[in-house]
C-alpha cells in the first residue's frame, strides 16, 4: 500500500480530481443522486449551495472511511459508512443552520437527505475504501465539484427560463414572460433529460468525437442505485448494460422465493 | 377524520413524493420497466415507509426529551436499515408468499431517500403519532401510483423512435415530465374537497 507513489499504472492525484468533473460527472453521466439534483435546482443559490454541502459530506467522509479503512470489518462496513456520512452531514446541517439560515430554509429535508444521496456511499464504497486519504480526498473533491457544476448548470436553465432571474438578478427583457413550468417539479424533469441529451449529442456528434473520445469506462452504480449488478455502464440504449439481466434476476428471485413457499406449505 | 383523509390524499396526489417532491428517484426510473416489478417495489416501500414511521416517530420524542435532535439523522438512517434487514428475514421464515412479491425488493430499499424523506418529513411538519402513519401510508401509496403509471409510460416509450441522441435515458426523463405536469392538475383539488 504505497499511497505516496502510485505505481506509473495508477492515475495521478490530478487524474484522480479530474475525472469527477466531466467524463465520469455523477448527475449527468453517472446519473447518481437525481433526488437533490431535481429537487433544489430552482434557484442557482439553491443549487451551489446543495452542491457545495455535498462536496464538503464527500471530502470528509472519503478521507474517514480511507483513514479507516483497514480497521472496519468488511462484513460491517456499510452501517459503518452510513454512520461516518451521517455524522458529517449533521454537522454540514448544524453549520448551515447557523451561518445560512436563509439556505436552510429554501433545501429543508433535502438537506439531511445528502446522507442517501448514492453519491456519497457509492464513493466510499468503490474508491475511499480502497485508497490512500489524499488520493480518497482528491476523488471527493473531484466528485463534488463536478455534481456541484452540473446542479449550478440545471439550477441555471431553470432559473433563467422559469423566473427570468440569475442569481436573484434580472436578466430577461420584461416583455418576455418567464414559463412557470420550469420552476415546477415537471420541468426540473424536462431540463435534466434535454440537458443529458444535449451532453449525449457533443460526444457523438462528428465534429467533436476526435476531442470527446467516446469513453463508457464508469465504473459506477449508475443509472440505477438500485441495480446490484454493477455492471458500470449505466445506459440502456447500450447493449452491455446489465439493466435487463437485473430485472431478470429480480424475476429470478421471485421464482426462486415463490418455488420456496409452495414447498413450505407442503 | 376529515383530516386523515386530507393528509392521506394530499401525500398520494398533490405532494407525490416522486414526481412533486423528487424522492424516490432511483427506484422511479430503476425499476419501472416492467409491470410486477413497478408494483412490488412500491408495495415494499409503502410496508418500509409506514413501519419505519411506527418507529422513528416515537424515537424523536426520546430524541427531544433528551435534547438530543442533533442525532436525528444518524439514528433514523440507522434504524430504518436494521428495520429493513429484520423486515426480510422476518417475512423470509414466516410470510413466504409475501417475501417472495415483496421481500425481494427490500435490500434495493435500505437507503431509499424516500423512506428517510417521509420520517424527517412528518417531523418537520409536527405530525401527531396517527396522522404521521396517515402520512406514510399516503407517500407510499403515491410512490405506487406513479410508479404503476410511469411504467405503463415506458412500455409505449420502449417502442416509440426518439431522436438518436434521446434515446434511453433523456426520453424518459421527458417523459417523466410530462407525467408530472399531469399531477400538477391536483393541486387545489384537496383543499377544495376536504376545506382544510
């Protein structure tokens, strides 16, 4: 475990930040934690300051769970890493309370609600509890800001088009009445998907491939938290997805527990 | 009894935890795809969230008692995760048939923001012991109800011809969108029929 020289194989530390921010973003490409990301982007101030709350939860829960990562048993780890995530977001909500208390009021539960943000756990599980702190700290904070640029890029749109405002500030012309719909939950939808779609079309798009080589390597729960298998790709339009084979797995399940029953009854 | 019957409609209707308040994300676009599976997942969380309220309600009044709401976070993530474990090796020895339409969706729930949003959520709003069941019976049922429409939605989605760059996920949150729009039809509706 050779934390301070990474063998050549290895990412830099750089390497490590950097690809939080667009080839492996965990809102647009990733797709991981959408609750806060639809959820408070209605306001930029809303959206920056979610996205910083997370980065600080990321940080320090990243370097805690690496620091510790020898000492916690594998077969407890995941309470562990809910314990650790849980006490630093009750302290991002105790100090946001006290200097913010306007960002308190607009993020309400979404707040202690970065505890099951995906993000967060899926990091400490897949990276912080592999590597070294400073590597771990450098993943936190490249995850963090790249979530942090995609809610301020939504929040934005949203802000612009639904209420003709930028940070509180006027900017469309007054004959030009804002669209309501996209301050609602209906066109947080709406951004998100035309906003995926728009990164979908710079990497494909002929003009740009040679710049934006087209690059499917997350290794990420992806699309679906909820889908165990991992498989990194996180695409349904892309054949190797497992998404298929989870929903057959799950139908598996089902037989297997159904199979069960009916020989218990007899 | 009016205002149960407020608080459990306006949870299923006008503030449906996925397509109003944005909880439940996951599992709304994860598991959608098919029929059975949309309705298993969204029973399962309706047992989670109305259990984990039975439970977390009492233990914030300790919480306050004691002085110690700053734990609120860390003990109800704590508690709804053991819950659920106990909830599916309970219902694997003794309520078989349950276990198997239910019981293999509950490991996907176990960090599920919508089951942590409702028990922080009834507290917020000060709910009494019965009105936050009320509460957690209406969020879950609401979760239901979109995910049952939503999967009606992607069936036809599945075969529809989007734009290339559409294709999978950005259609289906466009489609999403227009299932939410359709809910802000409810808004005022239950006020208007319960007088609240």
């Amino acid at each position: 475990m050779s934390q301070n020289t990474p063998s050549p194989s290895e990412p830099t530390l750089a390497q490590v930040f950097d690809k939080g921010l667009l080839e492996e973003n965990p809102a647009l490409r990733q797709m991981l934690g959408l609750c806060p990301t639809l959820a408070v982007t209605t306001a930029v101030t809303n959206g920056l300051g979610m996205g910083l709350a997370t980065t600080f939860v990321l940080v320090c829960s990243e370097v805690a769970v690496s620091l510790l990562r020898h000492a916690i048993p594998k077969t407890v780890r995941t309470p562990a890493f809910i314990t650790i995530i849980a006490s630093f977001v009750t302290l991002v909500m105790m100090l946001v309370k006290a200097y913010l208390p306007a960002l308190d009021e607009a993020l309400g539960i979404y707040l202690p609600l970065i505890v099951v943000n995906c993000i967060v756990l899926g990091r400490a599980e897949m990276f912080a509890s592999k590597n070294g702190p400073l590597r771990a700290a450098a993943d936190g904070a490249g995850m963090g800001i790249g979530f942090t640029i995609a809610l301020v890029l939504i929040s934005a749109v949203r802000e612009v088009l639904g209420a003709g405002t930028l940070l509180g500030v006027r900017v469309l012309p007054p004959f030009i009445e804002p669209m309501i719909i996209m301050v609602m939950p209906a066109g947080g939808f709406a951004v998100l998907g035309v906003l995926i779609a728009a990164s979908v079309w710079i990497e494909e798009h002929p003009r740009h491939k040679t710049r934006y080589v087209k690059k499917r390597v997350a290794p990420s729960a992806s699309l679906c938290a909820a889908c165990p298998i991992n498989c990194g790709i996180g695409d349904p339009t892309d054949d190797m997805c497992a998404k298929d084979e989870f929903v057959e797995m799950l139908e598996a399940a089902v037989t297997a527990a159904k199979k069960e029953a009916e020989e218990r009854e007899q | 009894m009016a205002q149960y019957a407020s608080i459990l409609f306006s949870m299923i209707l006008v503030n449906n935890f996925v397509l109003v308040k944005f909880l439940g994300i996951c599992p709304f676009l994860g598991v959608s795809k098919k029929f059975d599976s949309a309705v298993g997942m969204g029973a399962a969380v309706t047992l989670v969230m109305v259990l984990a309220i039975a439970v977390t309600w009492p233990i914030q009044q300790l919480l306050t008692a004691w002085g110690l709401e700053y734990l609120q976070t860390i003990a109800f993530i704590l508690v709804i995760a053991t819950l659920v474990q106990l909830l599916e090796m309970f219902l694997k020895r003794y309520v078989p048939t349950l276990h198997a339409s239910l019981g293999v969706f509950l490991p996907l729930i176990t960090t599920n923001c919508a089951v942590l949003g409702v028990a922080t959520l009834v507290v917020d709003e000060g709910y009494t012991y019965l009105e936050s069941l009320v509460a957690g019976l209406g969020a879950g049922l609401g979760f239901l109800l979109a995910m049952v429409i939503f999967s009606g939605v992607r069936r036809r989605v599945e075969e529809a011809n989007p734009p290339e760059v559409f294709r999978g996920m950005p259609i289906t949150l466009i489609s999403a969108a227009i299932t939410a729009m359709s809910f802000m039809g409810f808004s005022g509706v239950i006020d208007h029929l319960f007088g609240a």
